[in-house]
C-alpha cells in the first residue's frame, strides 16, 4: 500500500473538443481496486460542475414554438443546437454573453460576444442559417453547476422574457474502469486499476481525477472531523424528516419504475423525487390505483438508488 502510485498512460484529445485520459493506479491491496475505482467513477459523474447556457432571450421570440421569418432552423432546433456549446470558465458567477448577425450567414458558436472569463471550447458548432438579410439577436445567460437543471424547474426575476433550457453542466461525459491481478515472485496479489475517462473539453482528464480525488479527500476529513459533534445528535436526525432539497430536480424517470407505479405518481403531479418525498408511505398508498405492490417497489428503488429509506 505504501508504494500506491498513479500514471497517466494516455491524453488526446478527440473530435469536437472531447478528451480521452486513461490512468493506471498501481500496488493496491486485493478489493481495493472495486472501491476506490466506484468511487472515483461516481464522483467524475456527479460532483464536478460546469458552466453552460441556462437561458436565452431571442428577439422577436415569446416562446420556443415560434419561428423566425429567414432562419432556417426553428426555435426549438436552435436551442437544442445551442446545448452543444461548451465553455471554460473562470469564475462561478452568472454571466451574459450576445449574439447579433445579420444574413446571409451561418451562425456558429464564435460569432457569440462573451466576457473575458469565459471561452468556448468548440467555436464551430453550428447555431444557424439565416438565409435573408434579416437579424439573428440572441442574449445568453450562463451558470455554473453541478449535475443538470431542468428547464421547468429554472426560476430567475427575467423568467417572463427568457427561455428557460434544461441545462447539463457535467464536463464528465463518461468514466470506464477495469481491474488486474499482479502476482510477484512470492504469489503474492496486487491490484492495479486502470480508468478511461472522457470530457467534453472544458476540463482535461488530468485535472478531472485530481478534482475527483481531492473531492473525496474532502468528503471523509470532514466526517472525521464531524464525528464528535455529530454524536449527540445522531438519535434526533434519525427522527426527522428526509431533506427534500437535494431531490428538487431528479425527475422520476430516474427511477424507471414499471409503467402502473410511473402512471399514477404522474397523475398525482408527482414529477420529481423531491415531489415524492413528500408523500408519507400511507399517503402513497391512498393515491388511486397505487396498491401495495406498487408502493414496495418505490421504497425499494428509493434505497437502492439513493439510499432513502421510507417506513
């Protein structure tokens, strides 16, 4: 354990901005590797944030069904054109960025006025075509975040004159990990780890797993500094209610239960985790055509899922 090292073996990068790293974790104690391999991958997923267009304001647009007279996409093929940009950023604020162009022209994501914190990482991609000489005027709104937002749960003061986009921040787009027997001159066994990772540009692998690293690093000194003060109140958390904050924006398809349990709770206006854990276990079962066998399944994906358990 003592000679636990780290390499990395691989660093390019790929179409469109993506980079591949592959790293190899050398001299860990057997079962080592499943652990610290799980737990680097969930962290590359789900704790590294991002910065990403959260709402746009388009001129001459009041909805995303409308349709601009010379532009060749329509608004809903734009906005989902625009989710394919990829920023660096500098700083976590909100920021606002412009884009102007009159046609003819092709619009691509370098014709867009941003703040000097912020860079894009794929300046060709393709926004639109204006095939007239009418004008493309678009405002941005860029945040920063972790996991992803969706548009139906964005809330700002300008919410009345921007269109709200479901919004992925993580620059993560996949981690791979597998792991190997090492046998020495004594028949000794050692594992060594190797993780294949993939972002989308905005951070290099390289800065991805030191990020990871540093996360769980964080994560445990903080439990071990808390032990003592959280001992006196272990009994009272166990009695209060489940935090529904951290729930707010997994919507339900999450948890992809069967069709009877995934149609009721929609009929009840429950659309998200959070929406659910609001409901008592007795007030689930009382929801029409929500039996006991659908209710087990809930709790049952519940725990599995995200460890919450309801009784």
């Amino acid at each position: 354990m003592n000679n636990i090292s780290i390499k990395c073996l691989k660093s390019e990068k790929i179409k469109s901005g993506t980079c591949y790293g592959q790293f190899l974790i050398n001299s860990l104690r057997p079962g080592q590797g499943i652990t610290i391999g799980n737990q680097l991958r969930r962290v590359l997923l789900g704790d590294l944030g991002g910065v990403a267009i959260s709402a746009v304001r388009i001129a001459g647009v009041s909805h995303e069904f409308s349709t601009l007279p010379g532009i060749r996409e329509d608004i809903l093929e734009i906005l989902l054109n625009l989710k394919g940009i990829i920023f660096k950023s500098q700083t976590k604020d909100i920021q606002f960025g412009r884009l102007k162009v009159q046609g003819p022209n092709v619009v691509t994501a370098d014709l867009i006025q941003l703040p000097q914190t912020l860079e894009i990482v794929n300046p060709n991609h393709y926004i639109a075509t204006i095939s007239t000489s009418n004008v493309l005027e678009i405002e941005f709104k860029f945040e920063y975040g972790i996991g992803y937002k969706l548009a139906s749960q964005t809330f700002s003061e300008e919410a009345n004159n921007y269109l709200q986009l479901d919004t992925i921040f993580m620059p993560v787009q996949k981690v791979d990990f597998k792991i190997e027997n090492v046998y020495d001159t004594s028949n000794n066994i050692t594992e060594r780890l190797f993780i294949d990772i993939w972002t989308n540009g905005s951070i290099s692998p390289n800065d991805a797993i030191e990020s990871a690293a540093q996360i769980s690093v964080d994560l445990f000194t903080l439990l071990i500094n808390n032990k003592d003060t959280n001992e006196n109140n272990q009994l009272e958390t166990k009695t209060q209610s489940i935090s529904i904050e951290p729930y707010t924006n997994i919507a339900i398809e999450e948890l992809q239960l069967s069709v009877r349990a995934y149609n009721c709770l929609k009929k009840a206006q429950i659309n998200t985790v959070g929406d659910l854990l609001q409901y008592s276990p007795e007030k689930l079962q009382e929801l029409k055509n929500f039996g006991r066998k659908s209710a087990d399944e809930v709790f049952s994906t519940l725990k599995n899922k995200f460890g919450i358990i309801l009784k």
